[in-house]
C-alpha cells in the first residue's frame, strides 16, 4: 500500500525550506475524526494554498473511496492527497481484542508506517512542514520530532471538553474521582460554568485500571502531558473544532497555558461532499421525500456511528412516533439493525410520516428546511452540526463527551433540552413526545428555543465566512506556521 520507496535518512527543517507549506493530517480511524479532520484539511487547502496531504489507516482508507476506482491507493483529488498507513489491522475482526491490545498494536504499527510514510514524502521531494493529528495519536508527536518539524493537536470535540480535561489534569483529578459515583455532585472547573458529575466526559470516571474508559483516560493523560512538556519550550497550539463565539469563556479558561485556536467552519461548505463516509449512504431518496414535508415539521433522529441503540429504545422510539403523529427521518444503521427491527421498518418504512435509512449525509439533512427537531446522542459532530444549522436538539447523551455537550446544548446555549431516560439509560416513548411538543409546540419555551437555535447559527455564519473569527484564525496558524509572522 505504501506505494513510496523507504529510506532510512532523518530530514532536518532546513530540508523544507524553500517548499511550499505541506501540511500533512494523521487521522484516528473513526468517522467522528475524519469528518472534521477532511473538512479542515479541505479548508485549509482551499483558503490559503498550502499543499495538504490527508491520511489515515488502510481499512478506513478503503471504506471512505469504496465507491472510486482503486480504491485502496493513494491518489490526489486535485485539491489535497489522500495517502494511507497501514496500522496492521487490516484483518482484524471487532470485539477480538481489548481497547489497551487495539491501541497497543495500532500504536506500534502506525508509528512505525506513518515515520516511513514522512520520509518518503521528504525523499519525493514533498517535504511535510507541519503535522496536524487528531486525539489518541500522541506518537505523532514524536514523529515529527524526529524529522524536526512541528506537530500540532485537532482537537475534535468542544473547548469546555478540552478545558474540563486541562483542569482533571492541573489539580482537579482527586475531587473528581472522590465524587465519581454522585452524578448530582457539582464541580466548578476554572473558567467554565457549574458541571455535576453526569455532565462530565465518561472517561473521567474510570475506576478499573484494565477498563476500555481507563485505556482511553491513559491517552488523554499522555496526551496533556505532551502539552506540558512542549510548555517548558514555547506555548503549545491547538486547533479546535468550534467557534470564538460559542465558547469563549471556555477557550479563554486555559489561554494562559495553552493557545487554543478555534476553526469551526459552516458545514454548508461540505453539503455536497459525501467523500469522507465509512458507512455506504442509503439509496432511498430521502432529500426528496424531505422536499415534501412542511417547515421545521420533520423529526430527524440519529445517534451517529458508534453508539448502537437498544431493542428497548429503539421499541420506545418507535412508540413515541407513533403517538406524536410527527413526521420522522431516522438513521439506524446496518450493524444496528436486528429482526424485530427490519419487521419494524417492513411495517413502518413505506409510511408517509417517515423514513428509515442506514446512513444519510447528516449535514444535508440538517440544513434542509423541513428538520424542526434532532434527537442526538450529541456526538460533538451532531451536536456542532445542529447548531451550526439552527435545529433544535433533544439530547440523549450515551458516553464519553455526549453528557458534556449535551448540558452546553440545554444550559449554555438553551437550544435542546437533555431528555428524562429511565435506570437503563432508555428514553420511554412518551418522554420523547413531550420533548417534540416543547421544542417544536407554540408554547413559550418551543419559541424561546427555536429563536435560540437560529441565534447561534447566525453566530456561526458570521463566524465561519470568509473574513470571520475562524476564517482569520486559520490564516493566522497557517502564517505561522510557515513563519510568515
Ligand atoms: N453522520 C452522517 N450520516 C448519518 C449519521 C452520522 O453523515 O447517517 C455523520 C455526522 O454528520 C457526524 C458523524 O457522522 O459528522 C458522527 O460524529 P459524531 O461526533 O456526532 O458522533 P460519533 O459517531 O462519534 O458517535
């Protein structure tokens, strides 16, 4: 696959001297860092003229260009590279292995495949001058100190995730710990506002040493220490997929240690990209069938491309449909779908209150019109999504920073509501109707909301053009880095 001759020869800086800035993306494997990671890179190329190369493992490599033509090769779109690395998993069948053995192997390999991968690209005559790497890849960091060149954090999720991280990290890890098991506990993090333990990322809560929260927790732990050690030196960037203006107090929580640099940008510039999916988009002409509902009438429902939901909940969802008579899109996807729910669908699916696809291009959906209503599990993907395009969210938070985001939703921006779930973690089917009723009703709040949902989106918009917050920031980074400032 590495389809670049190796050589054993470190590069130093100066090599890049005289190039074209070559920025060069490592990606963790999963659709939640691709999707924002493309997009960026795609930006960053498009904006300011850098060369871009975008990789990430063979296997999502593959599953990204199924639909192209050799579609295990690298090749170039006219716009950026998409070059692979082999992180030995290729065969690896899910659920064979822990999280520490996964991330113990991928670690191991790809350091190794991405190191080859940067020198072939010096040895081409394509020398890289800054890496740019998502979490979970803290090795990247050794890489480009090896070749001497910078690296530099995405940070894919929210500034609050970010800083309540910092915080557990610099003096607030014990008091946490102490009260992991009293979810109504409430925390002050520097800067930030009130969090109760819920709210708090998943990871944060890991008791037993060998658990996958704990294995992850380690990664994230490495990773902060990373940034401390680059804080003896100079003050460590980091990229953040947000904007100035939806979380200012939060990026300005840990400004004095670190620079964080928001970049969000407005997804109506990728709706036409459906490049990027690991899952296949369904056929079923759901844009269409959008086309043909009323304004802001339309539930949509997705729990992004991880989380699978129960039999139970998906039985309570179908309930609460039934009974608010709302119109529905609805995401359940391939490796979600059990019989009882393809009978569900075989009943359901040709109903003209709704639709059931395996995948969607979310973005599209979201910003078409007919969308009154998410209910997410508030992936940071979903949740930025959605306020980048004004629709209201009910949130049913599952792991990891879904809890987070899903409180910035309901108390920060006042734009969703965090729906009631049962001891199972299961929204009941008349929980869900009330939700709909509140945020797309004409009571008071349904207003207060909705006009919340179209202020923040406004926000983004002036964010995200060219000439706003993260337009310039980008550019700012970019001169930077090339030492143009
Ligand atoms: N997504 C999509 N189509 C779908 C479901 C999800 O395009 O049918 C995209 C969504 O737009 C988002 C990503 O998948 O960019 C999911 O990322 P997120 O951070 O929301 O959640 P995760 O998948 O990590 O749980």
């Amino acid at each position: 696959m590495q389809t670049m001759h190796s050589s054993s020869i470190s590069r130093s800086p100066s090599m890049a001297d005289n190039h074209q800035p070559h920025f060069l993306f490592i990606t963790y494997p999963v659709q939640s860092h691709i999707n924002p990671s493309l997009h960026l890179a795609k930006h960053l190329a498009t904006t300011t003229g850098a060369a871009v190369t975008f990789s990430t493992s063979i296997s999502a490599h593959r599953r990204m260009f199924s639909s192209t033509p050799n579609s295990d090769k690298d090749f170039n779109d006219g716009l950026i590279t998409y070059l692979p690395f082999s992180d030995g998993l290729e065969s690896h069948i899910r659920g064979t292995m822990d999280a520490k053995e996964y991330l113990s192997v991928f670690r191991t390999n790809s350091k190794r495949n991405v190191s080859i991968l940067v020198n072939e690209l010096f040895a081409g005559g394509r020398p890289v001058t800054c890496m740019v790497h998502t979490f979970l890849l803290n090795w990247v960091a050794d890489i480009a100190g090896e070749y001497g060149i910078p690296s530099v954090l995405f940070w894919i999720q929210a500034a609050t995730v970010f800083a309540t991280y910092y915080h557990f990290f610099h003096g607030f890890e014990s008091l946490i710990k102490a009260h992991s098991d009293e979810p109504s506990f409430s925390v002050c993090l520097p800067g930030l506002q009130q969090l109760q333990i819920r709210d708090l990322p998943s990871f944060l809560m890991a008791t037993d040493s060998d658990s996958h929260y704990a294995t992850i927790l380690d990664s994230f732990r490495e990773l902060f220490e990373i940034l401390d050690r680059e804080q003896e030196r100079v003050k460590p960037r980091v990229l953040i997929n947000t904007f100035q203006e939806w979380e200012t107090d939060a990026l300005a929580s840990v400004s004095t240690e670190i620079e964080t640099i928001p970049v969000g940008h407005l997804p109506k510039e990728y709706t036409n990209s459906g490049a990027g999916y690991l899952f296949k988009e369904d056929e079923k002409k759901y844009m269409e069938w959008l086309d043909t509902k009323e304004e802001e009438s339309v539930v949509y429902i997705s729990f992004g491309s991880l989380s699978v939901m129960k039999k139970e909940q998906i039985e309570e969802i179908v309930q609460g449909l039934k009974e608010s008579k709302r119109p529905y899109l609805w995401v359940v996807r391939k490796d979600n779908r059990e019989k009882e729910l393809i009978e569900i669908e075989e009943e359901e699916g040709e109903d003209v209150n709704g639709m059931m696809v395996e995948w969607c291009s979310q973005v599209r959906v979201l910003a078409h019109k007919a969308v009154g209503c998410f209910v997410t599990h508030c992936g940071w993907n979903s949740t930025l999504e959605s306020l980048a395009c004004g629709v209201p969210m009910v949130c049913v938070p599952q792991w990891s920073d879904q809890g987070t985001n899903a409180k910035l939703v309901e108390s920060l921006w006042g734009c969703g509501v965090r729906s009631e779930v049962d001891a199972g973690g299961v929204v009941k089917g008349e929980e869900l109707v009330k939700c709909f009723e509140l945020i797309m009703g004409n009571g008071e709040k349904g207003v207060e909301i909705r006009t919340k949902a179209k202020m923040w989106k406004d926000k983004a918009m002036d964010a995200g053009i060219e000439g706003g917050s993260s337009d310039l920031n980008l550019k700012a980074f970019v001169d930077k880095s090339c030492g143009r400032v």
